[in-house]
C-alpha cells in the first residue's frame, strides 16, 4: 500500500513524526475540550445569576437590609415585618389591650413606638409610630388625613417606594405649622400599615426605616 495514502502525505512527503502525531493528538483534545467548555458556559453563567439572586435574599425571599452590628430586631409576625434600631433607641411595642386607638379620625391598632433614648438634658424623643388599620385603603387614609384638619393638611406627594421587599407609598402632606410630615404606608392582607414619622426627626429615622424588611411571604 503507498504510504503517502496512509498518512496524507503527497509523494515525496515526509511521514509525521510520532512527536508530530501526538501534538496532532493533543490538539485535537484541546478543541474537544474547548468546546465542552462552550457547551457548559452558559449553565455556568445561568447558575451564577442564579446564586448572585438569592444572596440578595433575606427570611422568606426579600431582599437583604443591612443592619449594623449591634442593632436589635424586632419581628412583627402579625404584620410581617422587621424593623432594627440600635442601643441608643428604644422600641415599645403596646399591649394587645392598649392598642385601639384613632388616628385621623380612623379606627385602628397603634402597636409600636421608636424612640431616641440618648439625648442629651432631654427626655426621650418619639421619632416614629406603627398604626394598623383594618379594611382601609391609601385613598381612604389620604382623605381622612386631609379631612382631619381641612386647610393646613393637604397631600403633596405620593411615591412608589420599595423597603425590604415591601411595597409601600410614601406620602408627604402639609401641616398647620408648615413643616411636612412623611407616612410610609403597606398592605398586609386586610391592614394598611402606617408609619407616621414625626415632623423634624425624618433623617435621625431613615436609618431606621431602611431596615425594614418583609419577614414571609
């Protein structure tokens, strides 16, 4: 049989070396597995998108808060949700029997107060207040707010905000002394959940309010 048949030499080549044919071989194997690389590459991908999504996660899917070292936790599994606060603030969370209350003239639950507890030659100061109420919708708050007071309270501005993986409204209204005062409100189930920041203490609460989060589903 002609040589140059069995090793794809034209007449007068050369036969390859067995140095030649094993970096043919080797070659070779490096396409293969280059293109099982290919092949894996985008299930590698997918799972890392995957990974990196649920490292954003936090009890029951929502989105990771960060709360500082030494912060305390309080869950509301009522209401589904938590809220951090550190050791120069207090949270009050009021008896089942003393929660009925009225708030712009609606009836519902105030169950939790935020306090400042460090100030210095002064008592403590409230910097926020939890109300719940029953069968009641945004539109419905924001009139009885702007009833509550006809002429000083009127509604600014209501924006779509996300906490923790809650969505909420943020509502800013007018005052009779002139300052505007911020609610954050939420739905869970029949309760809208209303945080009514007190006038002036909207930035010692915001690192408060950003740990907020969603405690189930």
């Amino acid at each position: 049989m002609d040589r140059a048949l069995v090793f794809g030499t034209s007449n007068g080549g050369s036969i390859p070396s067995r140095r030649t044919s094993d970096k043919i071989k080797l070659f070779i194997s490096k396409i293969g597995f280059m293109k099982k690389i290919l092949y894996f590459l985008p299930l590698v991908l997918i799972a890392l998108t995957l990974t990196a999504f649920g490292c954003q996660k936090f009890g029951g899917g929502s989105p990771k808060v960060h709360v500082p070292s030494g912060w305390t936790t309080y869950s509301d599994t009522a209401y589904n949700f938590a809220v951090s606060y550190p050791d120069t603030m207090e949270l009050r969370e009021r008896p089942s029997e003393d929660q009925d209350s009225t708030y712009a003239g609606l009836n519902g639950k105030f169950f939790v107060s935020i306090r400042d507890i460090s100030r210095e030659g002064e008592g403590p100061a409230t910097l926020a207040l939890f109300y719940a109420f029953k069968n009641v919708s945004v539109e419905q708050f924001s009139e009885a707010l702007q009833a509550s007071d006809q002429g000083n309270i009127a509604i600014g501005e209501i924006t779509d905000v996300t906490q923790g993986g809650i969505a909420m409204k943020k509502m800013i209204s007018t005052t009779a002394i002139g300052m505007d005062k911020t609610h954050y409100l939420f739905q869970n189930g029949e309760d809208l959940i209303v945080v009514s920041v007190i006038l002036g203490e909207e930035e010692v609460f915001k690192p408060i309010f950003e740990t907020i989060t969603k405690v189930s589903e």
